[in-house]
C-alpha cells in the first residue's frame, strides 16, 4: 500500500468521527463549544407519547436533544416548531449541563410518525450563561424510534 493511499484511508476513517449516518448529514456546532463540549457520536429521534426528541448521544448520555412538546401540537408530516413556544433544548454530559435555553426554531424537512419513518432536519437555538447568549445548531438525518 503505497503512503497516499494509507493516508486516505486514515483521512476518511477520521472525517466524520462526530457522524451517525454515512453522507455526513449529522452536526452539532455553535458558540456554546466555549463553555460546553459539543461532541457526540450519534444521533437519534425519539417519539414519545408527549414529545418528539432528537437526541445528540456520546457515552451512552445524551448531551443534547432538540424537544417538541405535543401539549397542543400535532406533527404528522415537515414543519417548522418554535420552541420557545413548543419545546425547549437541554442536555447534560457527566456533571456539566447545557447552558439553559432562551429560544429557537426546529425544522423538519422529512418526518412521518411511524416507527423507522425518516427523520431529516435542523434546529438553530439561543441558550444564555453568565449574561452571555451562546448559539447552538444541529443537522439530523436519522430513523425515527418510537417509544409509546
């Protein structure tokens, strides 16, 4: 194996260490990496009797999940949730916890709710800690696990 080809190689075993699906359509960035640890190894959406949650998972802890609360909502298909209004974005890694959230917006560009339907989408929010406002964002693309 000649050096270039053992360098891609390694060049692509590393690309998407923070990926949960082969295209890369999975991320989590924002300016909130300054006080808190955005990465993770996995991602996965959660339905749940009264929520819908997309779940960002390292070490088996999810350190940060984009929750829609079905109070009086109903999703059947893409949409767009505000979740100042309908949700909230949390998460906690060992004894470090998200900074608490101030407001945003999940996008669904693919979602049915039937277990292993295609969950596809972003979501953009605000979090404040020590009088500063940080900003968080994630890209998903994962089968929905139904937990009713």
């Amino acid at each position: 194996m000649t050096r270039a080809a053992l360098f891609m190689g390694l060049l692509g075993a590393f690309t998407c260490l923070a990926c949960d699906d082969e295209d890369g359509a999975a991320d989590l960035h924002g300016s909130v990496s300054r006080v808190y640890p955005l990465d993770y190894e996995s991602v996965r959406a959660r339905l749940f009797t009264s929520e819908l949650a997309i779940q960002y998972v390292a070490d088996r802890e999810v350190i940060v999940s984009a929750v829609v609360r079905f109070d009086d909502l109903t999703i059947d298909g893409p949409t767009t949730v505000d979740l100042s209004t309908h949700g909230e974005v949390v998460g906690a890694r060992g004894h470090a916890v998200l900074p608490p959230f101030l407001s945003g917006t999940l996008r669904l560009e693919a979602y049915g709710p039937t277990a292993g339907a295609r969950v596809a989408g972003s979501f953009d929010a605000v979090l404040e800690a020590d009088d500063r406002d940080y900003a968080v964002h994630g890209d998903f693309d994962t089968l929905l696990e139904d937990h009713r």
